[in-house]
C-alpha cells in the first residue's frame, strides 16, 4: 500500500512538472512569417479593345467615307516569371507584401476588309501584344489550418504594350490615303491590380499556391508614320492564372 502511494505521488509529480515545463517553453515560430522567393507560370488573357480617338483633326480624312465597327482584340498566351515577398502572421491572420516579374506571350490580331467604305479596296489589320507584366502588391488572408491560407492581393501593376494599325490599299481607300499608312506604338503603361489565391505549405520551407489577377491599364493612342493625326486608341486589360511554388526562410 504504502509503495503505491509513493508510485502515485511520484507519477503526479512528474506530470506536473511535465505540465509545467510545457507552459514555461516559448511558442514555436508562425509557419507563414519571413522572407520567400519562388517561380511562377500560367496563362494570361485580355483585351487591347481599338476605337476611333474622335479628335476633329482626323475628321478630314473620314468624309465623304463610311466606316465599320473596329474589332475586339483579347491578347492571350503563356505567362511566367518569378516572385519575392514578406509575411508576417499573427494567429490566424497573416499580413505581406510580395513584387514579381513575369514574362507575356499574350498577342491577338483581327483584319476587316473592307473597313472604309466608298473609296475603293481596302484592308485594316489591328494588333496588340502584352511583353512583360511587373506587380507590387500587398496580401492579407486567413489560414484555413496550419498549412493552408486563403488570401486577397492588390496593388500597382505595370506592363509593356505594343499596339498597331495598318491599312493596305491598291488607290486611296485608306481613308483618302494613297498607298495605305501604319499607326504602330511600343508604351509603357502603369495600372492596377487586384484578386486573390490559396496557398499550401506542403514541405518544410516549402509552399505552392494558385493565384487570379486582374490588372487594368491606360489606352494607348499609336502615332502614324506617314505624318496622319492619330485615328484609333486602345484600352487594356490583362487577366491571369498562375500556379506558382515558394522556398520560405523563415523568421
């Protein structure tokens, strides 16, 4: 009797110092904060929509002429590039900042023929591709569980364009021009960014996530290389869908 009491109070004794120590011992690090750097890749797609500008100068070479509706143009192709951010967590909330650079093969192209009415054979060809796309965002989300964290992003975002117009013609059915002309224009263009994405730290160090943006831009007005008033802008916008895998190294 008196050993088993001596068994009892020695094994309770043991668990609360068991106990205690574990109280007494520092909270492991937050999984999501510090520094990461990865790679990204997906698919973009957009719209590089042309209109007529509507500045009077151009007036005199639409009379006497008709003219069809310009077409929608949506870029699209292969995007990929590379990322590098912050994060801080705080429970469930984790706070970060991130920049990244990708790559773009997004082009699209329409040809009307004719697109002037009235003044003989003619054939307009518009184009627009996106080169490269650059963010700087801020993220904010929740983890769902340790691992998984569900997230919002927004912020600057800035892409290279390059738009362009020709008309080709055998007598004067560009719009009064003889021999046809070219509007063409490489911009960069400032814009915003906004969407969201889940992220999953699958390994030790190691996460991957899906992620959606949408980025809006200026328009563009190409320039004529036969001296012509500018006739048509472009608006722009670019969506994107990328997987993208992170090394995180920690706080």
């Amino acid at each position: 009797m008196r050993q088993t009491l001596l068994v009892s109070v020695s094994a309770l004794a043991l668990s609360c110092t068991v106990a205690a120590s574990a109280q007494a011992a520092p909270p492991t690090p937050m999984m999501w904060t510090g520094f990461y750097v990865g790679a990204n890749a997906g698919y973009a797609w957009g719209n590089s929509n042309p209109s007529l500008t509507g500045d009077p100068t151009v007036l005199p070479y639409l009379l006497n002429t008709t003219f069809a509706a310009p077409p929608s143009l949506h870029p699209h192709g292969f995007i990929g590039g590379g990322q590098l951010g912050y994060d801080w967590q705080s429970g469930q909330w984790v706070y970060g900042v991130e920049v990244d650079f990708s790559g773009l093969s997004a082009k699209a192209d329409a040809t009307i023929s004719p697109f002037f009415g009235f003044k003989g054979p003619n054939s307009v060809t518009w184009s627009s591709r996106y080169d490269w796309l650059f963010t700087s965002r801020v993220r904010g989300g929740m983890t769902v569980a340790p691992n998984w964290l569900v997230y919002a992003t927004g912020g600057l975002a800035v892409t290279q364009v390059h738009d362009s117009v020709i008309c080709t013609t055998p007598g004067v059915g560009c719009a009064n021009f003889a021999g046809g002309w070219e509007f063409s224009k490489t911009s960069v263009l400032p814009g915003g960014t906004f969407g969201g994405g889940v992220e999953t730290m699958f390994a030790a160090n190691w996460s991957a996530r899906v992620e959606y943006l949408y980025a809006k831009f200026g328009s563009t007005t190409p320039g004529s290389s036969a001296g012509l008033p500018p006739l048509f802008s472009f608006n722009h916008s670019l969506s994107v869908a990328r997987f993208a895998i992170n090394y995180h190294f920690g706080p």
